[in-house]
C-alpha cells in the first residue's frame, strides 16, 4: 500500500489516461473508472486496477479524482442512484475536481453532500490545463481552491500531478475555476483572433509564413497565434484541439457571465463576439476540425488561401516596404484586441473577487498570455499608467486596419467590435489617455482599477 | 420651353433613369446624360435630350441633377478636365446632389466651386430614397438641406420629383445626407436582424411561415422584417435589393462614424456588427443575391432551411404552446435588437447635430423603423420614460434567448452584441431603470437624452 492509500480515478479520457498512469508511475495505487470497456483493459494493462461502476472504484480510497467531461458527469457519478459513489465513500474522503465546470459546480457539490449528511467528505475545486503530454508527465497547471488544510492533506495526489505548476488560489471553493475561467476568456478570443488575423494577412495578399514569423516576434504576439499559426500554413490534417473544445470552454465562461439570480450579468464584448464566430464554424461544419481552420470561417470561398499563400522558404521573412505596411495593418488589428481583451479579462476577474496579482501571473506564464497582456496588465494593477499609446492612437491605427479590410470586403469580427469599445472609451472623456484606459469602460461607480499617468 | 427652364440629368440608372423620365412627364425638358450609351437611347425613346459628356448636357441648364453612384463620380462630373461640367455650368445654376454619399460630400462641393470662383453656382444636398416605382412616379422621399433660398428656389423640380414627400432639413448643407445616414444604421441592422430571427425561427424548427406571419403583428416587428421576410419564406430568384447595396450603404454609415480629423470617432456596436455580417455575406460569394440571402451566412451548411420549413397554407397561423415560447425567444431577440438599434441611432442624430424630433418623423415612416422605435424613441426625445419594462428584464429573456440558441451553436451576431450593451448599462447602475435607459451606454458628461421614469 502507497502512502496515500488507494485512489479512485474516474473519467479515463485523453486527458485523465495521462493523469491516472502518471499517479502509477509514481507508485501510487489507482483503481480507474470510464464507461468506455478498452480504455479500462489499457488502463488495467498499464497497472491500474478497474471499477465497472463509481460506486465500486471509490471503495477504501481516501482520494477520488473526477476527471469526466462536465459538471453533470460529476454529479451523476457522485448521486446516480444505481451507480453513484455516494454509497460507498471513505469516511473523510477527499474528492478532487479536476473536470472544467462553472465556478458555482464545487460549492454545489460541497452542498449537495451536506444535505446527504456527508460533511465529512473534503471538496477541492481543481480544475487542469496544460495538454495530453503534461498531464501524463505529472506537470499540469492545477488551480487548487477549497479549505486550505484539506488542500493540504491532498497535496501529495496534487504535487504528483502538477509538479511544480500547483497554484493555491485563495477565495475559497470555487476561485480556481474563476481563475480558469478568465484564463479561457483570453484564450478563447486570441485563439479566433489568430485565424482573424492570418485570414486578414492572406487577404491583402501577403505571403503567410513570412507574416507569421514577423506577428509572432511583434507586439502583436500571442501564445495561441505562436501555437496555432504552424497549423495554418503548413498542409496539416491533425487536430491538435478541435474546434468544439474550445466552443464548449467559451460556452461556460459566456454562460457564467450572463445573468443569475447571483450574478448580475457582465458585459463580456469580445468574449461573446468570439463565440458568436465559433458557432458559426459549428454551424458551418467543422466542429471536428482543428481550430486553427477557422481561417474557413473568415474565408469561405477561399478556404485554403491562407495556406496557399504560405511560402515553405523558412530561410527569408524580408518584406518589401509596401508589404510591411500592410503587416501593420494585421499587427494593429492584433495589438488593439489583446490590449482590450487583457482588459476585458482582468475587469471580468476583478469582478468575481479573483486576487489579480495572481491572476495575472498565472495567466501571464499560461496559454491565454499575449505581449499586450503582459505588459499592459502590470500598469493596470499598480496604477501607474506608463503606455505612451493613448486611446486615440490605438483608434487612429485600428481605423487604418479596418477601413482597408472593409474595402477587401474582409470580416474583422472582433478587431470591429474593438474599435467600438475604444470610441466609447474615447466619447466617456478617456481618448487622450494612455490606451489601457479602455478598461474604465467596465467601470463601475468606483472604479475596479484606479490609475493615472506616470 | 417649360417654366424651370432645362434641367440637366447626370447619371440614368435604375433610380435615375425613373426620376428623369418622371421630369418629362411632368412636361419639363431634360438633357441625359449617362456612360452607357443605351440608356441614353432609351431616353431619347421617351422624349429626352441627351449628351455625350456632363459638360456638353450641363449648358443652359438653371438646374443639374446629379443621380450618378458615387460622390467620387459626381467630382468626376463636375471637375474632369476633359468632361467636367465646370466649364459649362451656366451663372447661377442649382446643383441637386440626389447621390448618396458621405455627410462631407456637399459641403466639399461647395468648397471646390468656392475655390474656382464659382460661388455663382448653388448646391443642394438632396439624398433620395424610396425605391424605382416611386422615383419613377415622382413620390421619391427627398431630404433637402443647403441654403433655404437656394432650396425655395429649385422647388418646382424637387416637388415633382417627390411629391408629398419633400423633407426640408435644417443644419445647413450635408443635413440631409446625416438624416440619411441614420436612417441607414436602422435600415441595415434590421434587413441583417431579419435573417438573424428567421434563421433562429428555423433551426428551433418553426414553421417559419407560421413564424414570419405572427412575428410581423408583434413587438418584435420591423418595416424590414415586413418586406423582406416573404422573400425568405416563397421560392424566388428575384433579387429585390442585392447585398452589395445595403453593403455599400452601411459602410458610407460606419467609415463616418470613425475617427477623422473632424469626427472623434463614435461607438456604433450593431452597425458595426452588421457590417460585419455583410462582409461574410460577401466573402461567401452572395454578393449579388437578394439582401433576404443573409439566412444562409447564419445557417451555412443547410442554407434553404428557413424556406424548406416554410409551410405554404397561408390560412393557418396556429402553433402549440411549446411552439408558442420557442417563437417568443426569437421575438425577445428581436425587440432587443431593436430597442438598443433605436437608442444607437438616435444617439448617433443627437451627436451629429439633427433636430431629433424630424428625424424621428422622418424615419418612423420610412424602412429604418420598428414597432420599438416607434415606441421607444418619443419616450427617449421626451425624457418621459414610461416603458414598463426594465433595462435588467431586457436582459433577463434575451439571455434565455441566447442559451437556447449557443445551445444549438447558432450565431447570434446582433442578439449578443445587444446583450453585452444593455449588461454595460446594468453594470453602470440603470438596470432597474426603463428599458431606453440603454441610451446612457452612448452619454458624453452632459446625457444626450435626459429622462426619467414618470
């Protein structure tokens, strides 16, 4: 027996195979669960024990990791009446919840167990990210949130799958799926803006590999256009993250936002415009693709011009001057949106109670960071605004962009809807600010982040 | 020779080869002139004059009507070195700019007469809209604006060009084409919000001629929806308007609205967003289809579906109760999207300096309005807010709107963007104000509209 006693895995996936075999390499004791029969054989092959039921994994085992799809398989494992491990959990068992979920699903399951008496049973709200490979080599992002000495009577399970990359987030029960939750609004908006933006640069005719070794060194830079553009421009049928994963992720952020009877409903602009396109790509058929395809979205009669135009020279990213011009205009369109997400997410984050300190360096060392995130976000927490950009610059350069995509008749979902929350910064008095005063647009009376210019 | 003396008609296309030939029949003498030299024929068929360039049709003519595509063809017209009617204008001639164009584009004309010593020459600005039938039988709607004397004195020929249907707007040259400009943020938002709520009727699988019939009647309705929802609902090749027109519209709208040199810049959230829209309209190809097409950018993969789900039994408009409040979501969409169109519109009058309540008048009888323009909007100029629903129950059935549709990975591209505005005006404290109080979204320090609930 390991010095953590059995612990019980349920939900086998891409993601929880890698996690469950990471904890026996380990030399920890795993007894698995997946309604998938040969997933439970590999997983047995691997040197796990297997449950055909919750109910019968989470016997004797003093840890339960949920790893199943979404909330409602959580709940269904915890509570189904034939199957649910409700029964048969250890007394002062600890359960780890590492599904994604809204942040209220922890403090939900934390109540539902109280009202079946089980108040002895430790919730921790700990949702993942980080990919296939790190979740099987230990080194996960985990954002653990919950009692802090329950936390600590599970961080040997913790550490051994996230190594170095555990964060205690503070804000109870909950909070580490808020943070996750405004790590997913950036994600999710430079994820389309990387296909905006590529569409746009293939559009004015560019060569797209040189444009994407120039952007992804620029200011325009972000770690999902570093990561996805590859996948645009060279002949590449992997999906490496299908477009309906990210849909599904959005979805909970967008969700979360409107509103509840406890929440009153946050106006998320670009969050929600970058939703509206990844449906249309559902609607269009490709929630099986990559998402780096949703260039298809932006292009639909020519669908695989961003490819087409990708020369396979790695050597040469010289530009004429007329062509670094037009990679400006692709650049400003990148620089505006980052800056203004990074400040719808950290106003988003403010809001629900986050500590943005750490918010931001976790998002910062994260998939969902950009070059304006990281160095934007530091002058709006300390409030000491140091942008030599104002408002108006960023508008004077956005409309340059906009006007001559308008013209190609090229569709800037979200560099549009940008510039309009720029010209309402501009008509509130803030124009001739430095540019992060675009965040006051999600003031309210008192203002989330005080700041001036140093 | 008749009364007015010779008129000079630049420009016999669809629209002006009608309003020409209207001239003729109201025993007036016309000189055409336009590129294709058929049209000229045609109009030497039916009584006309015609000339080969605007210089040779120009002489002797008190009047000129220009009725060519774009301002940049009417500088074309007067200027060209070769052709340019500058040389030929007869002293003291009244130039009758019928052609859209930006709000600077009179005032530029009369800028370059001044320059070359023609403050002989009058220019009215004279924006038309109604269509072919009525530009042909002389009831186009006409928005006057220039000197007063000037108008008075070119009252013979813009009566029988418009009838009853003659606006005189005050605030000086380039008034009439603002008038028309905001009439054209609501024209399009709502030709857009149309295939919007019919693609959201079929893909929650309404009877979509079921639904267009009882939404007309309703709150939901726009002069819009009325016109163009048949064309969606029968089979029909015809193309009534073609994208690209309202395409070309909205943009003239969307590049004022940016910052120039003389314009801060203002927010214009759902015109943006439509114009959006219409580039992937564009980009996929429909360019050249009926504007009532659009349903095939929100349903991409089965792009007859709001007219395969049509019935055709006109006698029958019942629906069961669950069809009943499937039907309401796509209506809640819809008074949304025009309550806050309404506010954007007339926000967008206040600031470039209209008389708010003709504007109103203006569009409330033409193509631009809705039932909740017609309602909302007196409320609004009145500052007597008496609409009984609130800003925060506007948002409460949009959101149920909008879950139900991302649950079915519909875009609702205007839906949400409204949704975002009316939660930013929640966030800044009027959620429990009347629904209008979404208009404070687009205050300077001073309100534009001030109001209260009464």
């Amino acid at each position: 027996m390991s010095e953590t006693g059995k612990i019980a895995f349920l939900g086998l996936g891409a993601m929880g195979f890698g996690m469950a075999t990471n904890l026996l390499s380990n030399k920890l004791q795993v007894t698995g669960f997946d309604v998938w029969p040969p997933t439970l054989e590999k997983f047995v092959a691997a040197g796990g024990s297997s449950s055909s039921t919750p109910r019968e994994a989470v016997k004797s085992a003093p840890y339960v990791v949920f790893m199943v799809a979404t909330a409602a398989q959580i709940l269904s494992a915890l509570f189904d009446p034939e199957t649910g491990a409700i029964e048969t959990l250890e007394q002062g068992a600890t359960l780890i919840l590492c599904s994604t979920g809204p942040p209220e699903h922890s403090p939900n399951v934390r109540k539902l167990l109280d009202e079946k008496n089980r108040t002895d049973v430790k919730v921790i709200d700990a949702p993942v990210s980080g990919g296939t490979i790190r979740a099987a080599n230990g080194t996960l992002t985990i954002l653990a949130s919950g009692n802090e000495e329950d936390i600590a009577g599970a961080r040997k399970v913790l550490d051994v799958m996230a190594g170095p990359n555990l964060y205690l987030i503070p804000g109870g029960l909950g909070a580490g799926t808020k943070v996750k939750m405004v790590h997913q609004v950036l994600a999710g908006i430079h994820i389309v803006m990387s296909s905006e933006a590529m569409g746009f640069a293939a559009k004015l005719g560019l060569d797209t590999r040189k444009a994407y070794e120039v952007l992804k060194k620029g200011e325009g830079m972000s770690w999902m256009f570093e990561n996805r553009g590859p996948h645009m421009i060279v002949p590449d049928e992997k999906v490496y993250s299908a477009l309906g994963i990210i849909v599904k992720d959005i979805g909970i952020v967008t969700a979360a936002s409107r509103r509840t009877t406890s929440n009153p409903g946050f106006p998320l602009f670009l969050s929600s415009a970058t939703e509206q396109v990844l449906a249309a790509g559902i609607s269009a058929g490709y929630d099986r693709l990559d998402d780096a395809q949703l260039t298809r979205v932006y292009l639909p009669s020519t669908p695989s011009l961003v490819l087409d135009l990708a020369s396979q020279d790695a050597s040469c990213t010289d530009f004429t001057p007329e062509e670094t011009s037009k990679l400006k205009l692709v650049e400003s369109t990148m620089k505006a949106v980052h800056l203004v997400s990074a400040m719808e997410a950290m106003s988003l984050g403010k809001t629900v109670g986050l500590e943005t300190n750490q918010l931001f360096e976790i998002i910062k060392g994260a998939a969902g960071s950009s070059w304006m995130f990281a160095d934007r976000t530091p002058q709006l927490l300390s409030g000491k605004w140091t942008s030599k950009e104002t408002v108006n610059d960023t508008i004077d350069s956005l409309t340059t962009a906009i006007t001559e995509a308008n013209a190609l008749k090229y569709p800037l979902h979200l560099a549009a809807i940008t510039l309009q929350i720029l010209q309402l910064a501009s008509l509130k008095g803030y124009g001739d600010e430095p540019d992060l005063a675009v965040s006051r647009v999600w003031d309210r009376e008192t203002s989330l982040y005080p700041g001036k210019r140093v």
